[in-house]
C-alpha cells in the first residue's frame, strides 16, 4: 500500500522499549549487519518513536527511519483526493512533525515570507517550529470551517427526516464495497488496499416496503491509530457520532476479526459513539474456503450478525431487513390529532411511518409508529393545533 518493498523483518521481545534506542544497542547493532546484507534503504518500526529514538536509530544506521505514525500519515497522504482530504492529512503531518524538528529545514522557513520572517536572535529551528505552528492554526481555522459546513448538512438531513447509518469498521473490511452493493452500485469499483476512503461517501439506500436510509462509508480504523489523525480528521469522524446507527462491517476472511473488532469498539469510545445502536455484519464471506472446517470463518461470528458478501450479493436483502429493524427499533409512538392544513406532513407520515390514519370532522387523528424526528413534528403541530382550538 505504502509503496515500498519488504527485504527482511526483526523482532525484539522486551518489557518495555529501550528510552534511547527503542530496540535496545545491542539490536541496533544487529540492524547494522542486516543493512550490510540487504542494503536496505529505509527502516519502519510498528509503534511510534520518540524524536530521540527516532534519531538515534537514524544516526546508527544511516537510513531513514519512520515509525508506525509516520507510515500511516503517509499512505493518508498518498490516498488523499478531495481538498477536505488533503488538509485533515496535512494537519495530522504537521501536528506529528512539529516535536520531530531537529535540523534546518529551509523548506519551512520559506512558507513564511522574506525577509522579517526571523525574530531576534532566532535559529533556523526556532523559524521552522514558529512557520508549522502558523500553519497547523490556519489548517485547524480550515478544518472548523469544514466542521460547520457538515453540520449544516447534517440539519438538512434531518429536516428531511430521512434516517441516517454510519458504515464503520476496520480498514479493509470492505466498507466502501458494502455501501456500493447497498446502493444498487458495483461493488468492485472499491479499491482493496488500507485507507482508500478518507472522505466520507453519502448515498440514498433503500431497505424495505417504502423505508430508505442515508448511509455514509467513514474512513477505515486502525490498531494503534495515530492520535494526531483522529484529531485532525474529528471533523470527518463526526458522521459517526451523528448518525441513527452504525453499520460496523468484518472482514469474515481474517484470522484477526476478533482483534479488529476490539479495536473498532476502542476507537468509537473514544469518539463517544461506542454505545449506538449497531448492527454488525461478515463481509467478504465469498473468501471462505468450503472446504476448511465446512466453510466456517476464521473467527466465530457474533450472535445477531449478518453474513454477507458485497461482491457477489449474497445476504444484502438480510442485511437490508436488519438495518430496517435496528432503524424501527427507535422509532416511538404517536397517537395525536393534527388539523388537515398539515398535509405536506401527513404525506411524509404515510411515507415513513407505520401508521393508522383516520379523517375526522376538524381534524386527521395519526396512531402508530414514526421515526423520533416525524415525532416531534407531529407532537408539535398537535399542540399548536390544540392551542389554536383552545383560543378560538
């Protein structure tokens, strides 16, 4: 995904990491030896470094080293299209380099203009650090601005009454396959590589007899995550906390769905969104081998699940009767009286609800059960038409 090519791995079992070296001299010296043998060029370590650790290892090796943050910022850049995209990457990339500033980097320095770009007796580092930090306020204005603008959107939904699900799950679970299968699109046009959606995806999905959704494919989660890109991409992440429910896809196929789904659940606490109403479903279940332990997945699917496979079809009409029923579940109950001037709701009322309706003399009475937005519409406009009664 990255790009790059893999000529060897190390493993180093210790308590803890090694506060100067993070693999300890000793296995510092033993990547000595590997680079003399293959001749590699670069060095990924799977946690984050320190700036000292990072530079410690570079100064002994002579190679670039990037560490697991720096590698995922990386492929976030590399797959970043949109223009809301690119600046939630660049703000996590300065956000992550700022403590790692440790030599002159004139490129920076540029940013800020000619000359008075230097106060009194500032160094080139001091410039450097005052030009990112410039720039992560100016990116962080951006990002709010972008904030608002999905809020905004988000109202809009609502006022259309149109319930909302958030697609969320492991990268490469397939979320982007799913969302297309559900909305009637070719599954393949997914890309199957880590992070090929940082911008999230809205598309109109119908589930059953007269019911649609808005389904939104969010970007993939990670273990270890960077807290730099769940701060900059907030704005992004925001879709989840937003919608009615989730929609959290597995990869069935992967011997780590379990440890994937451990993951999911800690990244969506952190985002406040770990107790919303979910529904959890298999993708990828054509990649089962028939012929292994009867076609049984690798990890037990969980009770109340969905198998499916986005690139065949298989299972989407369970799936869409499911997310009917998650979405029914919240809906409440109505018993009011609404006068017949209230005919453009009463027709969204027929349209999204599950409702008696019955004509009466001054008035339409509504009995049964309607989505909580249709409800406080229709509570609303029962107590203005009361009040109304009342006065007259």
């Amino acid at each position: 995904t990255a790009g790059a090519e893999v000529v060897g791995a190390e493993w180093q079992n210790r308590r803890h990491p090694d506060p100067n070296w993070y693999v300890g001299k000793g296995k510092a010296e033993d990547l000595v030896h590997a680079k003399a043998e293959t001749g590699f060029t670069m060095l990924i370590t799977d946690d984050e470094l320190s700036p000292n650790q990072q530079k410690a290892l570079e100064s002994v090796l002579g190679v670039k080293i990037l560490d697991r943050s720096g590698l995922i910022l990386d492929i976030f850049a590399q797959h970043a299209r949109t223009h809301e995209g690119r600046l939630q990457v660049e703000l996590a990339q300065m956000q992550y380099q700022l403590p790692r500033l440790t030599r002159l980097w004139t490129h920076l320095s540029r940013t800020g203009g000619g000359i008075g770009t230097r106060g009194p007796g500032e160094t080139q580092l001091e410039t450097d650090r005052r030009v990112i930090r410039t720039r992560i306020a100016k990116l962080k204005e951006r990002v709010e601005a972008i904030r608002r603008q999905r809020e905004t959107a988000s109202r809009s939904r609502d006022r259309r009454l149109v319930p909302t699900v958030a697609i969320v799950g492991y990268t490469n679970a397939g979320k982007s396959s799913m969302l297309n299968a559900l909305a009637g699109m070719d599954a393949a046009r997914a890309e199957d590589r880590l992070f090929a959606t940082l911008d999230p995806t809205s598309r109109a999905v119908k589930l059953g007899e007269g019911q649609s959704a808005i389904v939104t494919d969010t970007v993939g989660f990670i273990h270890k995550l960077p807290h730099q890109l769940v701060d900059a991409f907030r704005a992004t992440l925001e879709e989840v906390n937003r919608a009615d429910v989730l929609l959290e896809v597995v990869d069935v196929s992967d011997a780590h769905a379990r440890e994937h789904r451990q993951t999911v659940q800690q990244v969506l606490d952190d985002l406040g969104a770990g107790g919303k109403p979910r529904l959890v479903v298999y993708n990828k279940a054509d990649l089962l081998d028939p012929a292994a332990a009867g076609g049984e997945a690798p990890a037990p699917i969980v009770e109340g699940a969905v198998l499916v496979s986005a690139a065949t079809g298989f299972g989407l009409d369970e799936l869409r009767t499911g997310l009917s029923a998650l979405l029914a579940d919240l809906w409440e109950d109505v018993d009011v009286a609404i006068p017949y001037s209230e005919g453009e709701l009463l027709s969204r009322v027929r349209e999204r609800g599950t409702v008696d309706i019955s004509y009466r003399g001054r008035d339409v009475r509504i009995k049964g059960r309607v989505t909580p937005a249709l409800a406080g519409e229709l509570r609303a406009a029962a107590e203005q038409w009361r009040n109304a009664a009342r006065a007259s």
